[in-house]
C-alpha cells in the first residue's frame, strides 16, 4: 500500500505540478492515477484509509498539489456510492480544509462542505448512535441511546415524510419486510414533519400502528436533522446492540442484506477439537483451574467483542463453543463460570439462538445445566435434609442421619461419593487430612448405598444438589451457610 502511494508521490514529481507549472492535462492524469490507488484501498478499514488519505495529502509540498490531491479525495469518498465512505470525506474535511490547511475552490464550496460535515459527523458509520428524545402519538416522550435507555436489541431508525414519493414506496418494502416477522429488531418510524392529521393518516393507511414505534419531534428539539444528516427522506439507519451505527443511507433491500447477514440461520458446530484447544490455551496460565473470575472475564470478552458489536455469528459460534468447553470441566471456577456465562450470554440473549438446531443444541442444553448449577447456590442456606453418613472430626468417626444444617464446625465438607470412583477415593483422602484442624467437620455420604436402601431419599439429593458427577463437595460455614460448591480438596 505504502508503495502504491511513493509511486504516485514519484509521479506528481516528475509531472513537476509546481504552482507556475501545473495545467489541466497533468491534474487529469494524476486524478486517474488517484482513482487507481481509490480502487485499490477500498477494502481496507476507514482507519487505513483516512491514515492512507493523511499520508498521501501530507506528502505534497506544493500548495496547489496539495490542494488538488485533497479535493479529489474529498470528492471522491463524498459520492462514493460504497457505504462509510463518508467518514473518509468528513475526516478530510476536518483536518484538512476546516482547519485551513488546505483551500476548497470557493467560499461557496467551502459553506457546502461545511454544511455537510455538520450533519453528518454524529452519525457515522461506526459511531454511537446519538440521543433521541422524541414524542410518541399519545403525546408521552421517549428516550433512544440515551444512559437510561436499555440495549441489547438491533434497531432500525426510518425518518420519513408523509409528502415524500420515494418514502412511499421505501415505506410498502419496510412494512413487507417487518411483517415477515424473520428479524428480532425494533423498528422506529420517525415523522420529520409537524402536521399531525398528515401523519396520522399515514400511520393509519401506510404503516400501520402496530408495525413500529412512531415519534416525531414537530418542535424540533431534539436536533435530529443534525444529528442525523436528515437533510432529505427516507433516511434509513441500522443500529446495533451497543448502540453503534452498522448501517446508514441504507434503502430497504441494503437493511435486508444487511439483517439477514447478521440473522442468517447458519447451523453450526460446536465444542470441536479445535475449539477445545483454543480455550485450553487460554487457561494455561491457570494450569487447568482458573477462577471463576477468570472464567466469567472471558465470557465478558465474548460478549464485549462479538454481539456487542454487531457480530452475531461469531457470538454464536465463541459462546456454543464455551457452553461446551466448560460444560466438559469440573471445579469450582469452571461451573460458577458456567453459570454465570448461560445467564449472559444464552439465556439473556434468546433472539440470537432463533434456529431450531440452537434450540437443542444451546437453549436446552443451557436450561438443563443452568437447573443443576442452581442448586444449593453460594450464598444460600444448605438445604434441611435428613441424609445418613459417615461424620468424621477430630474426634474420630460416626456412621450418623443428621440434618445437614446441623453441622457446627467452622468449617463442614460435605462429600457425596460413589464407589469404586478412584476421584472420589482421592477427595475423600483430601478430606479427611484436613481434620487436623479440629474446627473442621466432614460429612460424607455414599449416594451408591443410598440408591439401593433409600432410593426416594436419593432422587431427593439428586433433585436438591446438582449429584451428575461424582464426587460433588460442598464446604458451609457454622451458621450452615455455603460457602463453596464443585470444590476439590485433593486438587484435582
């Protein structure tokens, strides 16, 4: 990229486009090479872009080459018909002729471009969408992108206006599309006029009253022309869940490809080898037992870098994979993990997980561990049930039926375990070295005894504690309080 752009430095030298000596010929074959190196840069980001821009205009010495390297960029990424070229155009125009440092060819150019910048720099692709505070129909206000406005949703912002031919038409395709019922998105129909007879008539015999939010602001307080760049209608606007701006100047069929990328019900794989690897990778520092923190932080990252971005796909993708992965993993750190990820990530964001294949593969199996994780949660009272066991303290060793409550050591284990289970053996090692502490009791409970001489008993356990694997530790403190739960002690 760098070299494209001293090749075309290399060209204006040796064009010698001086300001005696530059002529209309050598200005048009510069632009043709510039629309060369436009061509090639316009898969890049806008950042590499406006940074690319920046070098290029900075490169000439010359004032007048300086001038006509910016306008032609200028102009170039204004009418763009790509989508975010704007921002290219607003940054050019910022840094470059507002500040001075380059002259547009007239004081009238200079107030268009002006005009333009003003009323679109808020609203950029890639940028917060800006507030709203509009009124609906009832005459109640409403809030949009606001510190008390809640996100997590897609939403479509339409300004129209009821005397507007092309918003008709964009109006019939915007109303097919949000009855076909296919996107979870809030749309939000906003009238730009202040006639309301003219309005309500158009709710009523275009739109439709429930087919979105209508607002309108005919007091124009909320400044939304500005914000917005509502010089003309339609103007059509997608916002993410995070509030960020992902589409704009968008007709309807432009919002449909864009939606139906976001929303495509795409089947996917999840908990592959390589996804296995990849979260193994990330807990090495951890040596295999990171803390739920830790757990949880990633879980965070997904979200923050995915959904909340805009990118569904690979929100599904990262978090069907995470489910798995840690679904897989015993410890304390990787189930309070667990269930902190289904609650944010599969549960609170049910309009991702649409397809019928994710309902099986997530939405049940999420809804089926979060009931197991929600057993005996930290935090809680143990449960008051009568369970016979082997008690052991410092005092030696009881075969007891005691309430769990009932424990009065400072510090009580609770080890249900299954026998012949070399896991369990070992925990109950663990265990019992910690009765060297005499503040310390533990109660172990034999679960395979239990299912053949009080199999109620035992379906109760399994219905209160989350018993699907085995050996499951629980430590309370002496007000019966739990303090931990898928702990191990011998270090597992």
């Amino acid at each position: 990229m760098r070299r494209f752009l001293i090749f075309i430095l290399l060209l204006c030298s040796v064009l010698t486009l001086t300001a005696q000596q530059a002529d209309s010929s050598r200005l048009s074959a510069l632009s043709l090479k510039l629309d060369e190196y436009y061509e090639t840069l316009k898969h890049e980001s806008l950042d590499v872009q406006k940074a690319e821009c920046d070098f290029l205009i900075g490169s000439a010495t010359d004032s007048l080459l300086r001038q006509h390297i910016a306008l032609d960029i200028y102009e170039h990424y204004l009418n763009s018909p790509i989508m975010g070229a704007e921002n290219v155009a607003v940054h050019v125009f910022d840094k470059w002729i507002d500040s001075g440092k380059v002259k547009m060819r007239s004081s009238s150019d200079f107030i268009t471009a002006q005009v333009h910048a003003d009323f679109n720099r808020q609203s950029l692709l890639g940028s917060k969408a800006p507030e709203l505070r509009m009124l609906l129909s009832d005459g109640s206000g409403e809030e949009l992108f606001t510190e008390n406005d809640p996100s997590g949703v897609f939403r479509v912002l339409y300004f129209y206006d009821t005397d507007c031919a092309k918003c008709r038409i964009e109006t019939l395709f915007l109303k097919k599309l949000i009855d076909t019922g296919k996107y979870p998105v809030e749309f939000y129909a906003i009238y730009v006029g202040d006639d309301r007879d003219s309005w309500e008539k158009y709710i009523s015999e275009a739109l439709g009253q429930d087919t979105a939010i209508h607002m309108w602001d005919p007091s124009l307080d909320s400044d939304f022309q500005r914000k917005y760049g509502v010089l003309k209608t339609p103007r059509l606007f997608l916002v993410a869940p995070d509030e960020t701006i992902i589409g704009r100047g968008l007709d309807v069929k432009s919002l449909e490809v864009l939606l139906e990328g976001i929303f495509a019900d795409n089947s996917l794989d999840y908990g592959t080898p390589e996804s296995e690897d990849l979260f193994d990778g990330i807990f090495t520092a951890s040596a295999g037992r990171p803390s739920a923190g830790e757990v949880k932080g990633i879980a965070d990252y997904i979200h923050d870098r995915t959904i909340a971005r805009g990118d569904t796909l690979m929100f599904r993708q990262m978090s069907g994979d995470y489910l798995y992965y840690l679904a897989s993993h015993s410890g304390e750190g990787y189930k309070e993990g667990l269930k902190y990820h289904i609650e944010k990530n599969i549960l609170s964001a049910d309009k991702v997980w649409k397809s019928e294949d994710d309902s099986l593969k997530i939405i049940g199996f999420a809804q089926i561990l979060n009931d197991l994780l929600s057993r005996a949660l930290p935090g809680s009272l143990v449960p008051d049930i009568k369970v016979p066991g082997e008690l052991y303290s410092s005092r030696g060793v009881k075969n007891v039926t005691m309430r769990l409550p009932k424990l009065r050591g400072r510090n009580n284990i609770i080890l249900f375990y299954t026998e012949g289970c070399e896991i369990c053996a070992a925990e109950k090692s663990a265990a019992k070295a910690l009765l060297k502490d005499r503040k310390t009791k533990v109660f172990m409970v034999n679960i395979d005894t239990l299912m053949t001489d009080n199999p109620s008993l035992a379906s109760r356990l399994m219905d209160t504690f989350d018993l699907s694997s085995l050996p499951h530790i629980i430590r309370t403190d002496s007000k019966a309080t739990v303090l931990g739960r898928y702990i191990s002690l011998a270090g597992f």
